[in-house]
C-alpha cells in the first residue's frame, strides 16, 4: 500500500461531529473530478475512502448516491450523483448558488472552528491529495480544477499557520508543501497522526543515514591520505635502494626504509610498534622524512 493510501485509511477512521462531516463533505466536493450542476463525480483508488463516502453523505445529507463502484474490482473507483434534487441538497448544504452555474467556493462560515476547518482539510486531502513516502522525499499536494478554490484554501492555509506553495499543472492548481515538520503538521492536523509520527522517524533515519555516510567517507579520506603518503615513501626509498647513498646510511635508516618497503599499508604507528626495539612513532616520522629528504638529493 502506497504512503498515499495509508494516510487516506487513517483519515477514514475518524468519526466526525456533525457540524464537521458537512466540512468534510465541502473539502470533497471542492476537490473531487466533477463538481457541477449537473453532476458530483468522486474518483478514488483507496478503498477506505470509497467505503467512507456513502455513510459520510447519509449521515451529512440523508441521501446515497447514484453509482457506487464495486469495491472489489482494484483500481479507479468512481461515485456518482446526478440526480438534480440530491445535488440542490448537498449544494445548498455548502451554501452553493446553484441558479448561476454553481459558484464554487469555500463558505468559510461552515468553517468558523478548528475542528471544522480541521475536516474541511481532510475531505480537501482525501479526494485532491497525495502525499510521497517520506522514506523517497517529502512532498504533499493538493489538486483541484478550481483556480479560485486553490487561491481560497491557499489563504485558509495561511491562516492556520500553514507555509504551503502554489503552482499550476496541466490546467489544474496545486498547493504543496515541500517541508517534512509542515507534511506532519498537517497531517496531525487533518487526523493521521500515526503517519505524521511516520514522517518523523523517516527524517531520523535519514539524517542518521547521512552522519554515517558522511562520517564514512572522512574515514575513507583519511586512509587514502594514508595509503598515498606510504607509497611515496616506497618511490623515495627504492630510489635510494638504487644510489651510492644507501650503503652510506646509518643502520636504524636503513631498517626502517626496509620496514616501511615490506610493509607498504601500515600506518606510522603501526611500523613504530614493529620496530625492534619498538620506537615512538614521531621517531618513525623523523626518519621516513630524513629518507624523502635523502631521495630528492640523488
Ligand atoms: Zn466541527
């Protein structure tokens, strides 16, 4: 099951005051594929939103809809109402005109409270919204065909405290939200905290995920540094290998020149602690610089 449909599932557990199904109903009807005088077309793939719709609208309006889908079918599932006195009902519900081919907007007299609007934005989410696997990225959006609808919950948005963006897309207007905290409040909002919580352990995970990459890559930094420096000192050592020099040299050089061949990965420790007797490694230091210099010379 997608991010998308677990959110909708948890959304549709709610059971809703009166006062806030009508909301829910209006967020809906603003962002579901038909919503005009002559019809009202829901088109949903989550199941729970589909099985939520016809109680929602019993209870909210006394009334079923004309064409239910067979939930059993996977897929699109469309819900239907066409017959004119239901519509003039639910229109007149929201406060709709539908004497001048409905005036679509958000009678913000229906959401004078928090839980109201709280419910407008559910029933906004369930039909209009989609929101990415915060395990990929963090995107929410909401779709709607109504320009001057988006510009309105763009505004209620606001209003509650919500930073959302707004765009175009294929001639429909969208509202998304791009940032992880405003995803889960939102949510919160909306009823699905459970998923909200899920946002937040998606960003720990990651943030930890990058600490340890980066912390990885240091480390692989650092032994490159490493594994580099050794394999000059073999070049400079080799070169004096060859030259009149090396027979000139005091035994310790020459021992530890012979250490640091045969032992080309280990670190400067590492061939302190080999030597016999073992030195400290700032000693190991100062001769494998004193050979580098010697090189240069021949
Ligand atoms: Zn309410």
């Amino acid at each position: 099951m997608s991010f998308s449909a677990q959110v909708k599932e948890e959304l549709c557990r709610i059971d809703a005051p009166r006062c806030c199904q009508l909301a829910e109903c209006m967020g809906i009807a603003l962002y579901c594929n038909t919503c005009s005088g002559s019809e009202l077309r829901i088109i949903t793939e989550s199941v729970s939103f589909a099985q939520r719709l016809p109680e929602l609208f019993k209870h909210t309006f006394n009334l079923s809809f004309d064409q239910l889908p067979d939930l059993s079918i996977p897929g699109k599932r469309s819900l239907i109402i066409q017959d004119p006195k239901k519509l003039r009902i639910i229109y007149d519900g929201f406060g709709f005109d539908l004497d001048r081919s409905v005036s679509l907007h958000l009678n913000r007299g229906l959401l004078e409270d928090d839980h109201c609007r709280a419910a407008f934005l559910r029933g906004v989410f369930l039909a209009g919204g989609s929101v990415t696997d915060p395990d990929k990225r963090y995107h929410l959006e909401l779709v709607t065909s109504h320009r001057s609808v988006s510009r309105e919950v763009y505004a209620l948005l606001l209003d509650m405290d919500f930073s959302p963006k707004q765009t175009s897309r294929n001639g429909s207007s969208v509202l998304y939200f791009k940032q992880s905290n405003g995803i889960e409040d939102l949510l919160t909002t909306m009823g699905a905290p459970i998923s909200a919580m899920h946002i937040m352990e998606a960003k720990v995970e990651k943030d930890l995920r990058n600490t340890v990459n980066r912390r990885v890559n240091c480390e692989t930094a650092n032994l490159t540094k490493v594994v580099d420096a050794a394999q000059e000192q073999v070049a400079a050592i080799e070169q004096l290998m060859r030259s009149q020099v090396w027979d000139t040299l005091p035994d310790k050089l020459r021992a530890t020149a012979k250490l640091r061949c045969d032992n080309p990965e280990a670190t400067l420790q590492e061939l302190a602690d080999l030597c016999q007797p073992p030195v400290t490694k700032s000693a190991i230091n100062h001769r494998l610089r004193k050979l580098m210099g010697l090189a240069e010379t021949v």
